[in-house]
C-alpha cells in the first residue's frame, strides 16, 4: 500500500471553577476616581468650588489644564512660558497665573475659562497667593505683590524687607486669616504683616532644608510645613505668632506636601513606594484619620508617588485631589473622596453549616479609630434562594465595645448570607459585611436514561430526566456536550418535568455525547446533577474503482482486476479535523483469511481518502479489504470504534 503522512490534533479543556467567602469590608460612600492629566510637568493644583473645577498648572508644556472634579478635561489654555503658581481671587472669579518667562501674570475667567488681563510685573513671578485681593508673588529670593483694584494696576517688587535670611520661594496663606502672609524658602520660614501697604515682618525660624510647601491654618495660629528626610518624616508645625516649635505629625515616608482645609482638617502628602502618599488628620492629631496609597501604574516595583506639592482640598473638604506620577512620566489626577471620615471595617461571623428552620447566632464587630456610640443601628439582610434580592431582618445594635449579635431561623436550604451594613455618618464612612452559612436541604433523586449506550451516526436519542420529590421547585434543565473542544456545551432544554417527573430532550448522535440533567435545588431540597454518556459510531463507506466487472464467488460480491491493474479504495467517513481511517488487508489463503496488512491514511477535509494497491502481477489471488475508525488511534476520541463493511476482490488474468 501508499503510506500516507497522519496529522493528529488532540485537544482537551479544563474548567476550574471556584468560590469565596464573603468578609468584612469598608464600603466607601463615593468612589476615588483617577484620569491621565495631558501634561509633561506640574508646579502647581487649585480648585474652583463654585464651579467645581481643577486648575493644574504645566511649566514644560507651558499650559494650564482645567478640569471638573471626575478628573475630565474641560479647557486646556496654552501659550503660557512657564507657568507656574496658581491662585484663586476673594470672590472666586478669577484664576491668576505666574507666567515666569514671560514676567507677567495673567487672570483667567471661571467661567469661560478665557483670559481676561496680562499683567507684567517687572520679574520672573513663581509662587502665588492671594490675600486681601492683592496678588502676592516670589520672584527670585524676593517676594512682591500685584494689586488690580484700582483704575490701573500697581506692581510692588522686593517687599521682604530686612531680618529674613532666607529665600521666598514658597508662600502660604489662608482666606479666613486677613493680613498674614507666610514665606518660605531654604532653611527659613517668616510671616509678614501685609494688612498695609508694606510688608512687615513678625517672626522668622531656622525650619531646616526640604521644605516643599506651607500652609497656615483657617485658625491663624500654626504655620505648617512639610520638610525632608533631614528633619524626620513629619510635617512641622509652628506657631503662627513667633513660630516657636510645637508638635507636629508624622509621616512614615518623605513629606513632601501640606494642605489645610477650610475646616481645618490637614492633607499631608509623601513621596513613597511602598507606603501611603496622602495622610489625613485631624486638628492636633498626630494619627491620620486616613491615608491613601496609589497603585503602580508604571513599570517598576515601586508605586507611583506624590508630585512635591500636588496637593488640593476642595473647598468644602468632600475631596482632596492630588496629582501623581509613575515611571513612564504619565501624570494621573486623583480625587479621594470622604477624606476626612473614617473607614471603619465591619466583621461578620456565622456558623459554616446550620439545619433549616432551626435558629442561628450570628455575630460580629464594628471597629473604627474611634467608635460611634452603644446602641448604633446596623441593617441585616438575607438572602437565599427564596428571597434572591434579599430580605431585609431586624435591625443589629451594637454594643460599646462596637460588637453585635443576632439570632435568625433560617426558613430556606442552601447558602444563606447574611449582610449587616452601617451607614456611617458625619465622620465615618459607610462599611459594611457578611457571612454565608450552609443551611442543610434533603436530598431528591433525578435520573437520566441511556447511559453507555452505541448509536448509529446521525442517530436521534431521546435522554429522558426523571425528578423525584422536592418542594416547590420542578425544573430541570439538560445540556449536551459533545466530545472534542471544538463544540461546547449547549442547553438543550428547560422546562417543568410533567405529571410523572419526565423531562426529555432528543440529541442527534453525530459523536460521543455526555448529557447532563441538572436540577437547581429548591428552599427544602438540595441540588443535584447526574449525566449519562451515550456513544456515536461514525458514518463509514468504501468505494472500489478500477476493475473491470464484478461478479459472486459462492454468495459473496467480487471486484474483478487484471493482475497488473492497481485498485483503488475510496474512503468516505464522517469528518474531524486530524482523522485518519485504518485500511486493513487479508488475504484468502489455506482455507482462511490472513492479515496482511494494516495502515492509517488522513481524510481530506471532505472526509475522503483515496489509496492505491499496488497489483501482485500474478492470477488466482482472493483478498479483502475494510476501513475502520478506531477510537484513540485514528487521531481522536470523539467518536466509538466503527467498522465499515469488507470489499471483496480477485485478480484475474
């Protein structure tokens, strides 16, 4: 015979399922966002509350980028050299800019987002604060201020004034606190009467190097400062009448930023990897009520970290927004919501397996940086198979100690979770929790027909489900999954078992098929699958060309060939992708037929396969021959060993 090359393709799929058990989580009123700021660089962040707009400030791109409070990009004003310090007017109106290279400061209208004035300044402004209505801006080692409230506006250079030794680079200063300007820079920081004209000077302190960014509290009374490692990892705080030194507020990592709220709770921020970037805490607490770690966005093992200085409250304190930035240079705002709640956590625990109808305990615990008060109300829902979306019980109270306890008797089987949430309020955040018991079902039976049975190919079977009692529940469902990964499982039917508690589907027996018959389970009685494998044989025929007539010998059909003409065997079967049929040849000899000879031929993607014999040049010569499909070796396993019929033929002169 012409041996043929095989190609076989055997694939197998895996479906690995799993489950998890619900725990106590926080559950955060509003959700952080965090969008791609279109920038190359930032010097500095404000907010716009009564628009609820985002100014961020890009010196290398030379433009200011305003968004709303979801991080969306609403202007984009470009064509500003440098721009650096940003600063809101009194009323909200105006948006001023230091544009350094161009030694100007410019406004920008809040709503329109237009530019309004251009005014030069005679230096290269930096840092910019706003008190009084008067623009107050550093420029080199100096500070001046810009005042538009007149017919023309007048500039004012070089106010620092004597006694100050160190730069003013950084300025600070608060709406709520008239008159008082803070200056920073180097290792100094001063504060300046600026209620008159001039600038007089009240107080300077040795602060240390690494400051990045001041702020004064809406009190007047503390100066704060974020310095570097040099100094501990702290935020320093000064008074605000001589800046003595008073306690301050740690931070694990590299304090690089410091903002005061309107209310007075304080955004510390740190450049880090591996910790948290923001720090929340309350007036006079040195333990953040929260803190904010960013995820590694960038391609390094470290997080992204805090932009020196980017750091914003929205004026009434619901967000702080900070800009952080990864390995790649890519810029992300974020808005962190509730920052001045705590995130309490919520525990529930409930027994792993319970009888149904009978009762349960179930318990757990509220904790939180400080407690609310005994007797806090906590919503308990369950859900079951009889009550999907849940049922709301009565309400848990907790205790002093913020643990709580409550009994329920399950009237349903099956996985029973029981949710317990508490709302927060004006200083915690929402959170909530839950616990799953196994509630104890009986079981039922249901069958399913024809296990191990062998089809013809193309065969249609009817497997029929059978139920037998449950409680309210009477649908069973039945899939076909036919072997090989090229068909999937399919539903073939769903439906309510008749008066008998029969359920049939029919499946058209093209290869070996596992069905399955699945009922859900119901409130009383548990879930149950069962399968049954019927077995297909393949569609197989052999076509003999080639000879020149037939004719029986005894009873039997012949094909008659010369004995120098080679016959061809035709093979048709039915399809898979890398099936070959066996050919096998006896031969008449002795009163018997004797193997000769077996091989494996591909089919064509048609199905077909095509096989010459070589002829024995000699008469007289009996044989047969049969092509078979034998499961695991033909080049797959979807399929029962079939056998097609023998082809009988003789070589004659």
């Amino acid at each position: 015979m012409r041996r043929r090359s095989i190609a076989t393709a055997t694939a197998l799929a895996v479906v690995l399922s799993s489950a998890a058990l619900v725990g106590g989580t926080a559950a955060p009123a509003a959700a952080d966002s965090a969008k791609v700021l279109p920038v190359s660089s930032v010097s500095d962040m404000v907010v716009d509350g009564a628009h609820q707009r985002v100014y961020v400030s890009d010196p290398t791109g030379g433009k200011i980028v305003v968004t709303d409070y979801n991080g969306t990009v609403r202007a984009t004003l470009t064509g500003l050299s440098g721009v650096s310090g940003l600063a809101v007017s009194d009323d909200g109106g105006q948006v001023y800019a230091a544009v350094t290279k161009d030694d100007r400061i410019v406004s920008v209208d809040t709503t329109t987002y237009t530019q309004t004035a251009s005014y030069p300044v005679g230096a290269a402004p930096g840092d910019l604060e706003v008190v009084d209505g008067r623009v107050w801006f550093a420029h080199g080692a100096d500070f001046g201020s810009l005042d538009v409230s007149g017919p023309e506006p007048v500039v004012h250079l070089a106010r620092r004034g004597d006694g100050f030794s160190g730069t003013s680079s950084i300025l600070a200063s608060d709406p709520a606190v008239p008159g008082t300007l803070v200056v920073g820079g180097g290792s100094y920081v001063a504060v300046y009467d600026v209620s008159a004209d001039a600038a007089a000077l009240r107080a300077t302190t040795y602060t240390g190097s690494g400051v990045k960014q001041l702020d004064l509290t809406p009190d007047g009374k503390q100066v704060l400062t974020s310095w570097g490692e040099g100094y501990g990892y702290s935020l320093g705080a000064y008074s605000a009448t001589d800046l003595t030194e008073q306690p301050g507020y740690p931070i694990e990592a590299y304090p690089n930023a410091v903002r005061i709220a309107p209310d007075g709770s304080i955004a510390g921020g740190s450049f880090s990897w591996y910790d948290p970037d923001v720090h929340i805490h309350r007036p006079g607490d040195p333990v953040p009520v929260r803190e904010y770690d960013f995820p590694n966005t960038g391609n390094s093992s470290g997080a992204d970290t805090l932009v020196d200085g980017a750091l914003a409250w929205a004026p009434d304190a619901s967000r702080v927004f900070a800009v952080s930035v990864n390995t790649y240079g890519t810029h992300t705002l974020r808005a962190l919501t509730d920052p001045t709640k705590e995130v309490p956590a919520l525990k529930v625990s409930a027994p792993a397996k319970a009888e149904r109808a009978k009762k349960l305990t179930v318990t757990g615990k509220l904790t939180s940086k400080t407690l609310p008060p005994a007797g806090t109300a906590l919503t308990v829902t369950r859900t079951d198979v009889e009550s999907p979306k849940g049922r709301a019980l009565a309400a848990a109270r907790t205790k002093a100690d913020g643990t709580f306890s409550f009994t329920d008797t399950p009237p349903a089987g099956g996985r029973v979770t029981y949710k317990v949430a508490w709302a927060g309020d004006a200083t915690h955040a929402p959170a909530s929790g839950a616990a799953a018991v196994e509630v104890s079902r009986k079981a039922t039976s249901l069958t399913l027909n024809n296990n191990g049975k062998v089809y013809a190919y193309g065969k249609k079977v009817t497997f029929t489900a059978h139920l037998g009692t449950t409680y309210k529940n009477r649908t069973v469902s039945i899939y076909a999954d036919p072997f090989g990964a090229d068909k999937p499982k399919r539903l073939l039917r769903t439906g309510k078992v008749n008066s008998k508690g029969n359920l049939s589907a029919t499946v058209t027996m093209g290869r070996d098929t596992t069905v399955s018959a699945v009922f859900a389970g119901d409130a009383r009685y548990a879930s149950k699958t069962v399968k049954s494998t019927g077995y297909a044989r393949v569609s197989v025929s052999t076509g003999v060309s080639k000879h020149y007539r037939t004719g029986k010998i005894g009873s039997t059909k012949y094909h008659y060939f010369r004995k120098n003409t080679d016959p061809v065997f035709t093979t048709t079967m039915s399809y898979y992708k890398g099936r070959a049929q066996r050919l096998q040849l006896q031969v008449w000899y002795a009163g018997a037929w004797r193997s000769t000879a077996a091989e494996y031929f591909a089919l064509n993607s048609k199905g077909k396969s095509v096989v010459r014999l070589e002829a024995p040049g000699e008469s007289g010569i009996r044989a047969r021959i049969r092509s078979s499909y034998i499961n695991g070796s033909s080049g797959d396993s979807v399929n029962s060993t079939t056998h097609g019929a023998w082809k009988y033929f003789t070589f004659t002169r």
